[in-house]
C-alpha cells in the first residue's frame, strides 16, 4: 500500500470526523471504512469515503446498521502527516 494510502487507512481508523457523515451518538465498524482519493495537492487530500454506522434503536428493536458515505478534506503537515479533516 502506498505510504499516503497507509495514512489515510489508519487517521480513518480512530477519525472522530466520521461523526460528521453520520448520526450523532452513533459508532461505526472500523472495518467497514473504505475509501478512495480523489484529489492530491501538496497539503490537501481529497477522498470519498464509505463505512457503515450502527444505530442503537431500542432494546425492543435491536440495531439498525446504515451504510453512510461522503468526501472528507484532509489537511497534511509538513511531514505529509493528516493534521486535520473536514466533511466537504
């Protein structure tokens, strides 16, 4: 894998700016993250992203499980590191 492919994969691993794509109060499988990039500048990487979030209903109801997707801007350092994300 790529080493900017690498960093992605693992900033989306724990990226609480998920949270943004998805229902507040909400988790999501970590391995259901995939993602693709779409657009790369020296300090700025675009990328479309798919997971799926679970939903607690109710005890009655058990989970609901909704696949979510959107495009997140991720801001690199100097280093080529994800400083930042944003929900595009």
């Amino acid at each position: 894998m790529h080493d900017l492919e690498w960093k992605i994969a693992s900033y989306l691993q724990d990226c609480r700016d998920l949270a943004g794509l998805a229902n507040g109060g909400s988790c999501w499988h970590a391995d259901s993250i995939v993602f693709d990039i779409l657009e790369t500048r020296a300090r700025e990487v675009i990328i479309a992203v798919r997971f799926i979030e679970v939903l607690q209903k109710t005890p009655e109801s058990g989970v609901e499980q909704i696949d979510r997707y959107g495009r997140l801007r991720l801001e690199l350092d100097e280093f080529g590191d994800i400083s930042f994300a944003y929900v595009c």
